[in-house]
C-alpha cells in the first residue's frame, strides 16, 4: 500500500508542477465556457438550457485531451518500465496512476463549476447534481482515458488517435451523465434511474481499464 | 481449421477456393437483384421499399465484420495465430466501407421518408459510432508498424470496443426516446414473401462478398510479407557483400 | 410532411442502388490492385532470385 501512496503523491505533485499546474486545467475550462456565451448568442434562456451539457462535453473534452500524459513522461524517462516490472500489480499501479490523473484534471473542474455555472446561467438547484453526477462521470472517463493512453503509449503525438479511439466509449457516460444532471435537477419521476446506471458505467470502466491498460501496455513493451 | 494456421496450406486452400467463391457471390447478386426488382412494392413505401434490400444487408455485414473482426483478433491473441491477425486487419476496411454505406443509404432513404437527410435516430447513430470505431481500429494498425505488436495492441482495442457495443445501443436508444418520438415504423406493414426471399438471397450475396474480398485481402497480405521477407534477405546478403569488398579494399591498401 | 412523386422516389431509389455500387466495386477494385500490386512485386523478386542464381 505504501509504494502506491507514494505513486499517487508523485504523480499528482509532477502533474502539478510541470506545465501551469491546476492553472492550465481551470484555463482550459473557462475559455472553453468563455466562448460558448460567444458562439451561440447571451440569451439567458438558451444558456441555462444547454448549461448541463456544455459542461459536461467540456469535462470529456480536458479529459480527452489530456489523456496521452498519463503515461508519455512515465515511457520517456524510463521509470514506466520500473514502475511495471517492480513493485506491485501492474493494474494497481495503472490504477492509482488513473486516479491520480483524476484529481488533477476532473477535480479542478469540480471545484470551479460553481463559478462555470453563474457564467452560463445553470437553472437554480442544479449545481450540486451537476457536481455529483460529474464527480462519478469523470472517474469512469478517466478510466477508458487510461485506455486509450496504454493503446498507443509507444506513438508520438497520439493524441488525435487517442480521441478517435475513445469518443465511442465516451457517448454512454455523457448520455447518462447528462440525463441524471437533468433529471435530478428537475426532479423528474425516477430521478435517480438515470444516476445509477452512470455509476454502473463508471464502475464498469474503472475495473476493465486496469486489466485491458495492463494488457496494453505489455503488449506495446 | 488449425491446419490453416500455415500460410502455405491456407494459399493452396483459398486459392481453389476462391473462383466458386467468386461465382458464387456473382450468381447470388445476379438472382437476388433479378428477385428486388421484381418483387412487389410496398404498399406506404413504393419504390422506397427496394431500398431495404442493400441498406438492410449493409448494416448487417457492418455489424457482423466487427464480431469476426474481434474473434479473429481473440484466435490471434490465445493461439499466436498470424492468419488470424490477418484476418481481423483486412475485415475492418472492408467493414467500414460497409458502415459507410449503411449510413449513405440511410440518409438517402431518410430524406424521402422523413423529410430529412440526417435524424440523430438510435440506429443511424449506432451504425455512425460504429463507423468512427472502425476508423479508430484501422488507425492503429498504420501508426504501429510492428505487425505483431500491432496485432496484439488491435486486439485491446476490439475487444473494449464489443464490450461496449451493447452499452453505447443501450445507451444511445435511451437518448433518442428521451429527446425525440419515434420518427417512422414501418413496422405494420407485413414483409410480403416474396420480399422476404429477395431480401434473404442479398443477405447471403452479401455475406458471400465480404468472405470472396476477405480472401483476396488476406492473400494479398501473405505475398506482401513474403516479398518483403525476400527484400529484407537480398539487402542483408548486399550488405554482406559490401562489407566483404570494403574489407578486401581495405586488406589491399595496407601494404602501402 | 409533403408528399413527394413516385418519379421522385424513383430518383432516390437510383441513387441508392448507384452509390452501393460505386462502393462495393471501389472497395473490389482497390482491393485487387493491391492484389496485383503485390502479386507483381513477389514475382518480380522471385524472378531476380533466380536470375542471381
């Protein structure tokens, strides 16, 4: 257990100091929110209608698009093959290198999307369902991000491929992630139907990454 | 079936294999398109109805590609099998074409029967991600130049991708109902029988085009890495010989 | 929905059947020029391998 906290310290703290830290990933989220008002005009009422899903495509666009550094410095410098081949499972190793990956992409969103949700008018009542339902979202698009980043480790400037490779997967977490923000929201029917099958989804991904990311990466070795 | 693991024995095999196939794929489009355009039309449709006999067997074939694609990918990944690597890499082009297609037609039809060219309806959406899928497949099998590596990494990839075939349909018809009503179901109307037939009849020819094109590609496959076997041995023994004359040069100089 | 011709659905029905067999026959046609393609290059080196010899 100790040598995973370690992992996990280290990976988030390298995260963090290299390249504008959480800056870059709370820059990245409020340009993106910036440019929406732009885009499809400031009426208020058409933004608090496509708020929920602006923020969610913005959660899975930083995540997507981030996903090639969960292992290229790891491979550059050689310590991935330490990291595999010493120590503890490999999965749990790739398991704690996907959390660590969470807390400095998704959590920073989180954290500012009380903010995000003022600039594009989220309706009343819907932030903390907002907030749950991504909290549970993002670790399952961690999880398939992690994938992805395993699949084509050994390619530069994988990042397109890696989207390419991933949007698939993405579209259930998104669908669901959206429709239980709604649904709590408004406090539909069965509100929370639509919350658990997005936590089974993210359940699901978070114990397939490991293996298929495991199985990836030895195969790319 | 593993006696075909050789790719010499398999050569031989599809080699006298591959004119009935052909034929065979012939003969069938010939009746099955005698048979759609003689079959009588829909009673709401009319003529739109003769559209079902390529898009219906498109989708299919895309669907189906996918699960040999994968299967073949599982046989290469278990047993270290390289025909089956083979295999899976030549389905998916000819699968993503068969994607495309399924969506062109889709559209084409859409447009008389709904009104327009592009509803984000569950299926179409389905067999549209299952296209970018497809894309995703292909693309790692050019950016790893390893074929073996390639291999093994392409299995990942389609095995996650059909796990997740069933979540993303789920997932997707969840959606639909929940945005917009059903768009069309043609549903009441009973498939007359003789529609039916013609429509069974290009199923098979359709099945009988992807295993005729899939042979081609896999034997296409063999002679490439075998000529490029032969390549890699000609520059070596150059090589070789370079290194031979080089040395005798060197020798010859020395006494100076 | 407004109702369109029959000789409208006719056009739509053509176009189908022409673009399924633009595809299916691109599709054959690039796969048997590479067919070729690597048919020519093995006989090409095979014909070399035996002129060496």
């Amino acid at each position: 257990m100790k040598p995973l906290l370690a992992l996990f310290k280290r990976d988030i703290s390298l995260f963090f100091r290299s390249g504008g830290g959480a800056g870059q990933a709370i820059g990245f989220y409020l340009v993106v929110v910036i440019l929406f008002p732009f885009g499809v005009g400031p009426e208020l009422n058409l933004l608090a209608r496509i708020s929920i899903g602006v923020l969610w495509v913005v959660l899975l666009l930083a995540i997507l698009l981030s996903a090639e550094r969960i292992f290229a410095d790891d491979l550059e410098d050689g310590s991935l093959t330490l990291l595999l081949t010493a120590g503890p499972l490999p999965e749990m190793v790739i398991l704690v290198k996907l959390l660590a990956h969470w807390v400095s992409i998704a959590l920073p969103l989180l954290v500012i999307t009380p903010l995000l949700g003022l600039l594009l008018n989220l309706p009343a009542g819907g932030l903390w369902p907002l907030v749950l339902c991504m909290f549970i979202g993002s670790l399952g698009l961690c999880a398939l991000a992690t994938i992805g980043a395993s699949i084509l480790v050994s390619i530069r400037r994988a990042n397109q491929i890696i989207s390419l490779l991933i949007l698939p997967l993405y579209i259930p977490t998104l669908i669901f992630g959206v429709s239980a923000t709604t649904d709590l929201t408004f406090q539909l029917d069965q509100p929370y139907t639509a919350l658990l099958i997005l936590t089974a989804i993210s359940l699901i991904s978070l114990i397939i990454a490991p293996f298929a990311a495991a199985q990836a990466l030895k195969a790319n070795a | 079936m593993f006696g075909l693991a050789n790719p010499t024995k398999f050569m031989r095999f599809s080699g006298i294999l591959l004119p009935y196939l052909i034929i065979t794929t012939l003969g069938l489009f010939g009746w099955g398109l005698y048979m759609v355009f003689t079959a009588p039309e829909d009673y709401l449709q009319g003529p739109l109805s003769r559209i079902l006999y390529v898009h219906a067997p498109s989708a299919y074939l895309a669907q189906a590609a996918y699960v040999f694609m994968a299967l073949a990918n599982f046989t290469g990944y278990i047993w270290r099998h390289p025909l089956a690597d083979m295999a899976a890499k030549n389905a998916a082009p000819i699968g993503a074409t068969f994607a495309l297609l399924t969506i062109i037609t889709g559209m084409l039809w859409g447009k008389p029967a709904w009104g327009t060219w592009w509803v984000w309806d569950a299926r179409l959406t389905s067999v549209f991600i299952l296209f970018i899928m497809y894309l995703g497949y292909i693309a790692i099998w050019q950016v790893i130049e390893d074929q073996v590596k390639a291999a093994r990494v392409a299995t990942i990839v389609a095995a996650v991708g059909l796990i997740n075939i069933p979540i993303i349909k789920f997932s997707v018809e969840w959606w639909n109902t929940l945005h917009q009503p059903a768009s069309l179901t043609t549903s009441g109307s009973a498939i007359h029988p003789s529609m039916l037939t013609a429509l069974l009849i290009m199923f098979a020819a359709f099945t009988f085009l992807f295993t005729s094109l899939l042979f081609i590609s896999i034997r296409t496959e063999i002679n490439r890495r075998r000529a490029r076997a032969m390549e890699m041995r000609i520059l070596q023994q150059n090589i070789a010989q370079t290194n031979l004359s080089t040395r005798a040069a060197i020798n010859n100089q020395e006494p100076d | 929905m407004e109702f369109l011709s029959l000789t409208e659905f006719t056009h739509y029905v053509t176009a189908v059947y022409t673009l399924v067999t633009i595809g299916v026959l691109g599709l054959t046609g690039y796969i048997l020029i590479n067919s070729q393609k690597q048919r020519a290059r093995l006989r090409r080196l095979q014909a070399n391998k035996a002129i060496n010899k």
